[in-house]
C-alpha cells in the first residue's frame, strides 16, 4: 500500500504491524487448497473470502457445513435401507433427516447421519427422495438428497435344503433363538423344569405340543392393550396334545388296567391353552416373563360357560351340569383365530378320541337307530372306544371328584336326560372357544352358533364397517367339510376398543348363519345354510331327525352330510389374504379309503403313489394334499357364492409325474407334502400388504424320508390365475381314470422357497409375528414324536446350539428375526 496525501491529511504509517498473523493471500491459499473441488472455477480469493470469512458480519468466519447425502440406490419392499449421510464443519453440527417424496416411511434415527427405514410395500418401481441437512451452532445450513428406487416385494433369501439334522435350520441372515418349552415355570413358585418325568404342577407350567397361537401387544407397563407394540406383549397358544411317554419318569403306567391319579393328572393339565407374557430387551433379544400377572394356563379343568343358541340345550346336560350352561376346560386345541375386539379363538379338534363308551352302550341308548347312537358313530364315539390315556379309569382320592368320570361317556345313570352321569359329555366338545387374553377373571366362552365339529381354526374375514364378518373353519378329518359363519350383526368399528371383550363376542357370536360348501366342477361354489326347517333339516330326516336349530349345530356333520356338502380332503387351517380378501384352505392329504380313483372330484382331483424309503413302501390316495383357495361372490364376507381353484400341490419333484401329480411344478427348493398350518403376514407391515406373503407349515408323514417337516413361503397369485386342466389319476391296479380340475399359476422359485426345517419328529405348526413383522414366532410340535425312553429320536431344543444331547425333547416356541432388522420373509 503506498502512502497518500490529501489536504493535510495522512494515513499515518500503514505498515506498523509486525506480527505473523495471516494475510488474506495467505489465507486464500490455504482455503483454496483445502476446497477447491468444491468450487471449480472461482478463484482462489473468490473461494476463500466468499466461502464465508470476508462476508460474515463483523468480520466473523462462518463456512456452510458441507454436506452429502449419498450415493442414490436401490431396494425392495420389507427390506431395511440405510441413509448414510456425511457433514463438516469447524462448528459444531445438527444433524437430520427428512423424506421428501414417495411412500410415507418412518424414519428411524433422523437425528443421526445414518438413517434407516422399512422399504415400504408398493405394486411397481417407485422412487422415494430424501434429504440430509446440516445446521452449524451459528444456524448456517446445508442440504443434500439422495433416491432410494423401491421395487415390489420379493422373498429375499436362499431356499433352505432339505434336512434330517435335530435342529431348526433357517436361511443365512437369520436367527433363531428358543422362546418358551414343554414345562417351562408360569409363576415364581413354581420350580424350573428338571425334564425327567418327576415334574408335577403343569397348571402353572408351559403345556406340550404348542400349536396355534396369537401375539398380542401389550402396554410399556401394565397390562392395557396396544395393538402396535412390538416389544411387549402376550403369546396366546394352543397346547393341543402330549407326548406321553416324556412326561413320566418311566413311561406312563397302569395296574389292573387303572391309570395313576398322578399321571392322569399331569397329562390333562398339560393340555389346553396359554397365555403368556413376552417382552424384548434392548439387546433384541426376546424371553417369556415368569413371574407375570398374566401369565396363566387354561386346561381340561378350567371353568367354561356355554353361550349361544345350544347353552342350556339338554343335549349338554351332565351330572356337573344339569342345566347345560357350564363346563370344564377345553381339549385338543389345534388352530386358533383372533377377533378385532382384542380376543382368542382355540378351536377343539380331535376331542372325540378321549372318551370310553362301554360296549352294550348302543343298547342302553334305545339301540343302533337311536338318535345319540347315531350320533356319536359319526362323530367317531363307537360302543367299545377305550378313551386315550385311559383317564376314565382313575379312581380319584377325593371320591366327590368327577373330573375322570366324565370321560366315560356311557349311559350308566338312571335319569334320562343325561343328568346322572356323562353320556353328554361329548357334545361339550368340539367348539371354538373364546378367551380375553387381558382379563384372567373371565372364564373362556364356547360358541355354539359356530357349529360343532372337528374344528381347526377359525379365520376372520375382513371386518368391514357395516359388513357381518365371517368366521372360515375347516373339519380336520378325512372327507369332512368347509365351514363359514356369518353373523348377524354388521360390524361396528367402534367395538374394536370395547373394555368388555367377550359381550362383544357374544354381540357377533351368539346369533347368525353356519354354512358349508358345495364346489363345484367348474369353478364355482355355494355356501349352503345349515338351518332348522330349511330342506332336509328337519324331524323327518330318515338318517337322523333334527329336533331344532340347537340338534343341528351340535350335529353338523350329520346336517353337512345331509345337504350334500362337498368332502374334502382333510380341510384344515383357513386363512385370508389381507389385500384381496380370498380364503385359503390347507387339505393336508387323503389315502385311497377315502379318496379313491373313482371317488375324485374337482376339488380334490388327485389319486396318486408316493412311493417312501428304499423300500418304497407304496402311500396311495392324496398322501401329499394341496391348498385350495377361494373368492367370495362380490368381495363380501355375506356372500352365498365363490369362485375357486386349487392353489398349489404338494408332491415329491423327485419321483413325482409332472403332468398328473406335481401339478404346481415344485422343484428341490420349494416341494413339500402335507401342508398344515396357515397365514398371511400382518397387515399392519410390509409382509401383508399390496403382495402378501402365505407361510406354509407341514405336517407330513408321507416325504420324511426326504425331509424333515418344514415351513415354506410364497408369493401367491389370485384365483384364476392359472386354468382349467386334466389329469389321469392311476389306480393299484394300473387303472386309470381322467379327472378335470382348475390349477392356479405354476410356482417359481421366485414365488415359493423353503424357508425352515425342523428337528426330527417334529410338525411345523402355528406363527404369528409382532406388529412390525420383524420378530415371528413359530411353533416346534412334538419333536422326537416317534422315539421313546431308551431310543430318543431327539433332543431338541437342547440340541438347536448344535451340540449333541441326550435330553428329553420338548416342544417349544422359537423366536426368528433377520440379523438387519429387517421384515421376516423379504
């Protein structure tokens, strides 16, 4: 700088300072170097000066944070995705998060640099756009976004191989951890299980043979009801048999032909149901609460009241209860439902096999032609059945006791009306049971308007204001029947809150329609009213003379029978896809008694062998079964009418005839054989909405030479999706015999993976997951079933750590997440 004069004036002496501090091209070069790929072609002073320091007020120096947003990507619904944002600044930095197109997502995180969120479920390529922004501490900011492509739902795994190991293998990014097992403690006094044969008190432990089952939230603390939480809540499931010979030290045992109190004992009150608390830590990691208030077992002795149109029907009179409108407990629970209002349904199945009836029964009820005769035959209570487990025989301590005695469902008293003994003790069995899973003051509720049978579960449609909601059950036997209930009350969205769970049960329950279903041969379907006084219903039946509508639905079968139902394969567990409202229906398999060559329909359009083992032991009938599917008449729950076809086909890709058999074209990721259990993934994620995945259990005894049973998962299409088709079925003897049916899309191993193999002996039966889909919860049946005391078959769950074992099995729940935190499946 030079001098300069001007009247008088003077700048004095400009260069006085003689420190080192920084010049401004000094500080230009050093910004420069530091930031010039940020600023291409502006100068080096331009860089330095207008990237903050010159053009502060007062001379401060304040820089923008520099920010990025990462590089765009891709994903696909249910996936976790990550945003990983980067920002710098001198200052210290605020940081976030915020979606700026697209899908709604929830941000997890948004405060952070890395983000994430569940890809949303969405029909076709969708784009959702982000944007990162930094504010340094003096409210200087940047942003930046970043593109996430979003593609439709795909099962984001490796199918898991077939197995014969003693564990649960599931798919690489996976885990597995054991949840709650046979005899796990309920209460804090109750002593942990030593899993010898000496353990008592299983109406404050975890039952056996876990089956269908429910999870529903609970509060952060307490013990109201949230519908939307993911780490604390109740599992609700079916206890729905034993495996005898594991819960004695020796096996069971007799004298004179008289079971022990004990062991009686022991054994019914490991059946029957559970409610129990589950939460999950911090860590992720999920454990049953056992000293919750919640907890409790509802078994063969809990008190139960009757409720509908049959509740104090002399049909259910007893010596317990003269009047008809109380029981005890409930028995073979296999599948299950769950109602909008907050409430379970267990479903009694094979509940008829417990029971003795002394031969010379027949003549002590009036002879073969009698009414009850004819009933008990054909819901399998013959004159001579010995009653499982031989509970009927235990003389008890207390001689007041009749909680053996009412297995003995013989005419032995004097009183007519059955109120001397236990000749209606059947009829008692064989409902859907209601329970609040919130309220263990209220006894569990039988509902009788749903019609007695077999049942195995009882799926909900869709509850739709102003619409009467249906109930879909299938009849687990071979040649029985599909069910539906509506009710007669249109669905009110309010009674979904109601405190009172089971009065709104007995609002939608107690009054309504059963119906069973005809199919068709070309596709169609009706739903035909099982209704006192309509056609063949009514006393002047020649088979069997219906009393009233309470005759009926105790005896629906015999009224099913009457109106020319269509027999179905052993109809099993029902469930409905959340986004079309179609119904599901597993037919498990059939053998050539009962399906014959000459007895196929439509519906059930295979006779075919499936050779087993090295000696290929021949398994004739529909040993593999196949999955039906069907669409209501209009979309509607009241509908009288369906369209259908046949979803899938179990069958062997090994061995099997692509053309007659393996009609869905399984290969050896996806075949599978006696599919069992159920479900569609919840609405309330990515897993059940715009393309649902159906999870598929087996319980099979046909392809475990191949397998151990599985679980499966699919992609399903809808009903006619596929087409009409004609097989050739082939006989023992080499005849042959065509047979049309209507086949859904061919599976792909893009629709249809195997995504679990259970330990050995085992059945794969009843799921549910969290709200969020990222925790499912799967029951292990009965594993080691065919083994015995001194020749285990398994181990597990003792053996899932893979170490070898000599423990008693037991069955369990098992907990499945995905090692990323994503939702189950995709």
């Amino acid at each position: 700088m030079t001098d300069v004069v001007r009247d008088g004036y003077s700048d004095g002496v400009v260069d006085c300072n003689p420190t080192d501090n920084p010049t401004l091209e000094s500080i230009a070069a050093e910004r420069y170097s530091r930031r010039q790929t940020l600023f291409g072609g502006i100068s080096a002073i331009a860089a330095a000066s207008f990237g903050g320091l010159l053009l502060t007020a007062c001379g401060s120096d304040n820089d923008a944070p520099v920010v990025n947003a990462g590089a765009n990507g891709q994903s696909s619904s249910g996936k976790l995705v990550t945003l990983a944002g980067t920002a710098t600044d001198k200052d210290a930095l605020t940081v976030s998060w915020t979606q700026v197109s697209g899908p709604t997502v929830t941000l997890s995180n948004a405060n952070t640099n890395s983000a994430t969120f569940i890809a949303p479920a969405v029909s076709a390529v969708t784009p959702l756009v982000f944007e990162f922004k930094a504010t340094d501490d003096r409210s200087k900011s940047t942003t930046a976004q970043t593109t996430v492509t979003v593609s439709p739902a795909v099962l984001g795994f490796t199918s898991v191989a077939k197995s014969l190991d003693d564990v649960v293998k599931v798919p690489e990014g996976y885990s597995v951890s054991v949840l709650y097992r046979l005899g796990d403690p309920l209460n804090a006094a109750t002593s942990a299980y030593a899993n010898n044969g000496t353990d008592t008190g299983f109406s404050a432990r975890g039952g056996d043979h876990h089956d269908g089952m429910h999870y529903f939230g609970l509060a952060a603390t307490g013990s109201a009801r949230d519908d939307a939480s993911n780490t604390r809540g109740l599992l609700v499931m079916n206890h729905e048999n034993i495996t005898q010979v594991y819960l004695h030290a020796n096996g069971p045992t007799s004298t004179g032909g008289v079971r022990p109190e004990g062991e009686a004992l022991k054994e019914m009150e490991a059946h029957g149901v559970a409610v129990v608390e589950v939460a999950r830590a911090g860590s992720g990691a999920w454990s049953y609460v056992q000293g919750s208030a919640l907890n409790r077992r509802i078994t063969p002795l809990t008190p139960a009241v009757f409720s509908g149109p049959v509740r104090g029907n002399a049909l259910l009179r007893t010596r317990f209860s003269p009047a008809g409108t109380d029981g005890r407990g409930t028995i073979n629970n296999c599948a299950n439902g769950f109602t909008a209002w907050g409430s379970y349904l267990t479903c009694e199945e094979n509940w008829a096999g417990y029971f003795r009836r002394a031969t010379g029964d027949d003549t002590a009820r009036g002879g073969a032609a009698a009414r009850s005769v004819v009933a008990l035959k054909r819901y399998g209570i013959p004159e001579g059945a010995g009653g499982s487990y031989g509970w009927a025989s235990v003389i008890p301590s207390d001689a007041t006791s009749t909680i053996y005695a009412r297995w003995n469902a013989s005419a032995t008293g004097a009183a007519a009306d059955g109120t001397a003994d236990f000749r209606n003790e059947p009829n008692q069995f064989g409902w859907v049971v209601e329970i609040d899973p919130y309220d263990p003051t209220k006894p569990p509720r039988k509902r009788t308007a749903l019609g007695r049978f077999g049942h195995e579960g009882c799926w909900p449609s869709a509850f739709v204001a102003g619409r009467r909601p249906a109930f879909y059950m299938g009849d687990d036997s071979r040649g029985e029947y599909l069910y539906k209930f509506v009710s007669a009350q249109p669905w009110a969205a309010a009674d979904a809150s109601a405190s009172d769970r089971l009065a709104i049960g007995d609002k939608y329950f107690d009054a309504g329609t059963l119906y069973v279903a005809k199919f068709n041969a070309d596709g169609t379907g009706t739903w035909m009213p099982l209704v006192f006084g309509t056609g063949p219903l009514t006393a002047a039946n020649a088979t069997y003379a219906f009393a009233d509508q309470a005759d009926v639905l105790t005896n629906v079968r015999l009224a099913a029978d009457a109106l020319g139902a269509t027999k179905m394969d052993r109809p099993e567990w029902t469930t409905i896809n959340p986004v079309t409202g179609e119904m599901y229906l597993t037919l498990t398999n059939n053998n050539a008694s009962v399906r014959p060559l000459d007895g196929t329909d439509a519906a059930n359009p295979r006779h075919y062998n499936d050779p087993k083992g090295a000696a290929n032991t021949a398994q004739r009938g529909n040993p593999n079964g196949h999955i039906v599917r069907l669409r209501e008449t209009g979309d509607t729950s009241e509908a009288t009418g369906f369209s259908w076809d046949i979803y899938l086909f179990g069958a062997d890709s090994a061995d099997s005839d692509p053309a007659n058999v393996n009609l869905s074209g399984l290969d050896a990721s996806n075949d599978f054989s006696s599919p069992d259990g159920l479900w569609f993934g919840r609405p309330s994620n990515e897993s059940g909405q715009v393309s649902p995945l159906l999870w598929i259990q087996t319980d099979d005894g046909a392809f475990t030479d191949r397998t151990n049973n599985q679980m499966l998962v699919a992609l399903p299409g809808k009903v006619g999706d596929g087409g009409a088709r004609t097989i050739t079925n082939k006989g023992a003897d080499g005849a042959t015999r065509t047979q049309a049916t209507i086949v859904g899309k061919t599976a792909t191993g893009a629709t249809l993976k195997r995504f679990l193999v259970g330990p050995k002996g085992c059945e794969i039966t009843g799921i549910d997951s969290t709200p969020d889909g990222r925790t499912l919860f799967v029951n292990i049946q009965h594993p080691g079933e065919d083994g015995g005391l001194t020749a285990l078959q398994s181990s597990w769950p003792a053996t899932q750590g893979g170490t070898s074992s000599t423990a008693r099995p037991r069955s369990a729940t098992i907990v499945i997440t995905k090692n990323d935190g994503g939702v189950v499946g995709l």
